[in-house]
C-alpha cells in the first residue's frame, strides 16, 4: 500500500493562529536557547527496560481520567477522576486496596475529582487531595498516618477564595505548598501539624503577580523528591507555567512565616 502526503490540515491553516512570543533571544539569554547547548540528535543509549508494567485504571461515562500517580518503597499509589484509588505492590503490580477518596472523611465528602497522589518521602507519608465543587471551592487533604497507604489516614478540609482548579502541590522544610489555576494565589498548609494529625492545622495564601498573558495559568512548587528537605533558607521557589505563547520565563521566591 502506497502512502499519500496530504497538505497541511485546512482546519491548521484556517482556525489555528501560528504563536506569537513577544519575546526572543534579541531581547537577551532568558529568552531563547543557547545554540550551542540545544541537542540536535537523538541520543545514542539505548532506554532502561521498564522494571514492571500494568494496566491502569479506567472508567466510563466520563473524561478525562487526569490520573496520578506516586511511588514509595513498596508501593505504587494511582488516582483518578471521580475519585478512585488504587494501591499496588510496586514489585508485582497487585492491587492491594481499591478506595475513594471521599469516604477517607467521616462524614464522607463528595468526590469532584482533579486528584493529587504525592509521596512525601522525607516523612515516608502519602498525601491524596482533590477540589471541592466550584460553589463551595474546598480543598481536601488526607494524610496517611504512616508509610503504609493501605492504612489510616488524617483528613483535613480548607476553603479557596476562589475555585482550585488544576490543583498542584510539593513538599518543603516549612509546610505543603499548592498552586492552582485560579486568581494568583500561593497556598501554605502546616505540614508538621498534618503529619500529626492536629485537627487544627491551619492553613494560608498569600497574592503573587507574575506576568500572564492570559487563559490557563498555574505555576509548580520547587519539590523535595529526592527525600532531603532543605534547610530553612532557601525559601520555597516557583515556576509558572505560561500555557499562553509570549510569556516570558520568570522565577519567585515565597517565605510563609508562621
């Protein structure tokens, strides 16, 4: 069978506006790429073999999933929309416990999904959390009460001043930081208290002002993954993610005293 190349989508040409970026490397070296650090060919090592591999998990009636997922010691934690969690054994792929979120509170809550799976290695927890409705803007938080995450867990439930849509968080020295596409905000939540259970962890956020050019907007928190928290300076780092063309990069620093 012979192939046939096809012109550019008409659909390409017609409705989609090519980027415009306001900014290049004219305007200085934040703006663009070194040339003579850009790769220009594939790499010639071969990819390490997948150690395992499974099926996720699926649903219908729905989409998307918007999975996550994070590994432990042992375990391999996934979540999904509406809100479905799975616990495998990180050697074999068996799911040992199937839960939903929601029913991790008592009363249990809804489950309106965007879910967060995040292994905070340097207290050998596990963190799951999801948004509330866009009428009561929650933030739900549980925190398993060991490194076991077929285990129990702390619940805690805060409120945004506005919808936590795309809700992102990380681990720092000073607490649980979040991020969301909402109104420019940073959030802080009190993880040593978390991770003991005080029901009264508090939490708080402050306004930040980057540059956005608009439409989808949600920055990323510098994250202790490697399991070593930092010291108490530096504080916390973020980087936005300008979903819109134009933007140029930028990097802000937060400190949240308590």
């Amino acid at each position: 069978m012979s192939l046939v190349k096809k012109a550019e989508s008409p659909d390409r040409k017609n409705n989609r506006k090519s980027h415009f970026f306001r900014f290049d490397i004219n305007d200085g070296p934040e703006y663009g790429n070194d040339p003579s650090i850009i790769q220009r060919e594939g790499g010639s090592l071969p990819g390490k073999t997948p150690l395992t591999n499974w099926v996720g998990q699926t649903a219908s009636g729905f989409r998307p999933y918007d999975p996550s997922g994070a590994a432990g010691p042992n375990h391999y934690v996934q979540m999904i929309n509406s809100t479905t969690f799975k616990v495998h054994n990180k050697s074999t792929g068996t799911v040992i416990l199937t839960g939903t979120l929601g029913n991790l509170w008592s009363p249990a809550t809804g489950n309106s999904g965007d879910p967060i799976v995040l292994y905070d290695k340097p207290a050998n927890r596990w963190l799951l959390a999801q948004f509330g409705t866009q009428a009561d803007r929650k933030i739900y938080i549980a925190i398993s009460t060991s490194g076991d995450p077929t285990g129990s867990y702390y619940t805690y439930t805060y409120v945004s001043p506005s919808f936590p849509d795309y809700l992102k968080f990380s681990v720092w020295q000073d607490g649980y930081y979040m991020t969301s596409n909402q109104p420019q905000k940073v959030f802080a939540f009190e993880r040593s208290q978390m991770l003991i259970g005080n029901p009264a962890s508090r939490s708080l956020y402050t306004s930040y002002a980057p540059p956005q050019g608009g439409g989808f907007f949600c920055p990323l928190a510098g994250d202790a993954s490697d399991g070593v928290l930092p010291p108490q300076e530096p504080p916390v780092r973020y980087s936005p993610i300008p979903i819109m063309p134009g933007m140029p990069p930028i990097r802000m620093l937060y400190k949240f005293i308590r």
